[in-house]
C-alpha cells in the first residue's frame, strides 16, 4: 500500500499538465523554444498552433526591454537642396510627436556649407558616430549631444596617399567591452584618378607611379584608445546592397556590428554579417529565403532592424504589395534559426520600413511621406504628424539613450 502510494505520488511529481507546460514554453526565448521542439511530437507542431503562437507573440512584444529603459529617438531627415544633401534632426523624447524638438547641430564643428549624418544606429552610451561632409572632404567624429562634446577621428594612412581616390563604406560603430574602447570598422576602395584629379591635386600625370599603386579593397578598424587606424585582413568579397536609396542598414547589437552583403559571384545569396568588435571575427548567417521567392528575388525588398527584445528582424515585402512578413533571428550564424513570426497587412498607405522601436513598434513612411507608428500587438497603426519633404532621399530612426559621462 505504501508502496502504491509512493508510486501515484512520484508519476503526479513527474507529470506536468499540458497547459503549464505551453504557458512556460509560451514565455521562452526564441531559441530555447526551437530546441525544445524535439521533446515530443505536439511540441514539434508549436509553430503551426495558431493558439499558442498569438500567445507567444503577445509574450514577446510584452517582455519588457530593459536596453530601452529611458531611450528616445532621432529621426535623420535628408533632403536634396540646390544638388547637396541637407540633413535635419529631430529629437523624439517618445514616439509621440508633440515632443519633437529640432536639435541644432553643434556651432563648434559645423562650419558654413557642411553637413552631418549619422552613421549609427543607435547611440553607445550616449555616443554618436558622424561623418561630417565639407567640399571635396569628409570629417569622422565621436558626438555625445548630451555634453555636447565631440572627438575627431583622425585620417588613416592611406588616406593621405596621394595617388587614389580613396571611397570608405563605414560598416560598423561599436563597443569593445573587453578593452573598453570605442571601434569603427570600414572598408575602403580606391579608384583611379584622373587627368582633372591630377590637376587639382597639383599632380603631374606623367609622374604617377600608376605600376606601382595597389587598388585592392582594404578593411580598417579604428580604436578610440589608441586614436589610430590599423589595417586587418578578411579575405572575402563583400558588397553592399543597394536595394534602394532610402536605407542603410547597418547597426550595433550585443557587442557586434551587423549588415548584410552579397556575394559578387552569386548575386542571389544574400546574408547577415556580423563582426565582433572584441575579438575581430566575423560570422556569417545566411538569410532566409521562401520558396516564392526563388524566381523573383529581384522584386523582394528587405530591411534589417533590431526590434522586439533586441532580437534582429527581417522585414520582407514584395515590389508594391502591402503585406509585410516579419522573421526573427534567434542565432547568430544559424540559417535555420530565422522563424517567421508576424505578417503584417494588408497595409494600402505604407510605403516603406524604417525602424524598429519599443515594445514591438515599427516606424513606417507612409506613401503621402508622413511619418507612421505600427504597434505590433494592437495592429494599428499611429500617424505621428510629421510631414517629410517629398524630396526626402533619407529618413533613418536612431535609437538614443542619454549619458552624461564624458567621451
């Protein structure tokens, strides 16, 4: 009799009611709950139960995101005025915008005929990286415009050689928490000059040493400690997508820069890369890719963002269509671990993707260029009454979080 007791007593201990367990399955990580699908077969099915997927992704937009406790936007605006770009910025202290106040740019390095982009997607504690862009040059700088304190980065070696157009592609702003020093990666090309380069430069063209010149692509990471360039080797081609002018994607998550490429010998493989600003590697995640997409990858518009929890997201739509599907990534340098959790629409008076913000917000330009808010877990969308000019070439969201310390 003890013994049969005993026995009920150790099977109730052992047995967990189906519905505590989809609670607890419904509140895990993405990654944790892609792995637990091989315990048993109705945990396999998780992603095609409809029930439990509304329920995890209403745990997921819900989670609270302690990195965005205290962070507010700026939203980057770039015009083309008399054939240059001008760039407006505004500070959102919300997504609201009846607290958007123009935020001037520092008299201390702006000078007549200048502008500033940045070239971060979000702020390092409280750091922003710009490129300041004069006539026939362009200034990189650290900026906290909570201090209003800025540092100049200075030029590279190759950069003060005199025989090359030298064109950098900023990759990367990030943190190195192992040497705690600030890093900006980029890869550099060069071209040809020409007769008319020569003369402005004050060059004889006969005299170039053209034999001589190296025009291979060269990677370069800067370290704020040591106030220096140094050359690194990464021995694969990489080339930016251009899959249209409004975006540059690019951002900092979790110690690591992140952007995609193509391979120039394989123009369909596309894939997320990711640098570890700590320890100088790379990984490679390949992007997912449906199987309607295979024959019209041409038509198929992409844009990365960091959204919801952190996680990195891939908003997909095709051409002119509205609907918007949304993939999470839940490993770094896992194919598979891509999942696709939302899909968004159809949404006849979005235009295009901007940014992820909180708590599952995603920043749209509406087709009239108005500014847009789509919370995720209502399904509506905000207007946020912000009216960009139809000439707008650029709209970018960078997420900022104040800090006070010094650079």
């Amino acid at each position: 009799m003890e013994k049969s007791v005993a026995t009920m007593h150790q099977k109730v201990i052992n047995h967990i009611h189906d519905d505590i367990a989809l609670l607890i399955l419904s509140k895990l990580p993405v990654k944790s709950l892609k792995r637990f699908r091989c315990v048993c077969k109705s945990w396999t099915l998780l992603f095609e139960n409809t029930h439990f997927m509304s329920i995890y992704r209403n745990n997921l937009i819900a989670r609270n995101q302690v990195d965005h406790e205290g962070t507010s936007y700026l939203l980057q605006h770039a015009m083309i005025d008399d054939h240059k770009y001008k760039t407006s910025l505004h500070f959102l202290s919300s997504e609201r915008s009846e607290k958007m106040v123009k935020l001037d740019y520092l008299p201390s390095f702006q000078k007549d005929n200048q502008d500033v982009e940045i070239l971060s997607s979000r702020s390092i504690n409280g750091i922003l990286c710009i490129c300041i862009y004069g006539f026939n040059e362009k200034t990189l700088a650290l900026w906290n415009p909570a201090t209003e304190e800025f540092k100049i980065i200075p030029p590279s070696d190759i950069e003060s050689e005199p025989y090359w157009y030298f064109g950098p592609l900023i990759h990367g702003f990030g943190y190195d928490h192992v040497q705690n020093d600030y890093k900006v990666i980029r890869r550099a090309t060069f071209d040809e000059l020409t007769y008319h380069d020569c003369k402005r430069l004050g060059l004889e063209f006969r005299d170039v040493p053209w034999q001589d010149i190296s025009y291979e692509p060269v990677w370069e990471i800067y370290s704020f400690r040591n106030n220096s360039w140094s050359k690194f080797y990464f021995d694969f081609p990489l080339m930016e997508i251009p899959y249209n002018p409004y975006e540059i994607v690019r951002f900092y998550r979790d110690g690591m820069c992140h952007w995609w490429y193509k391979s120039e010998d394989h123009l369909f493989e596309t894939s997320l890369m990711s640098f570890d600003v700590s320890n100088g590697l790379f990984i490679t995640t390949p992007m997912p890719k449906d199987n309607d997409d295979v024959l019209d990858l041409n038509w198929i518009k992409r844009h990365l963002v960091t959204l919801i929890n952190e996680y990195i997201v891939l908003i997909s739509y095709r051409g002119e269509m509205t609907t918007f599907h949304i993939s999470i990534l839940s490993e770094i340098g896992v194919k598979e671990s891509w999942t696709k959790f939302f899909n968004v629409g159809p949404l006849s008076c979005v235009a295009r993707p901007i940014r992820g913000g909180k708590n599952g917000d995603i920043f749209f330009i509406k087709n009239d260029e108005e500014l847009a808010c789509f919370d995720l877990g209502t399904m509506m969308i905000e207007e946020l009454g912000v009216k960009l000019s139809v000439k707008g070439q650029l709209c970018e969201m960078v997420i900022y979080k104040q800090n006070l310390l010094p650079i």
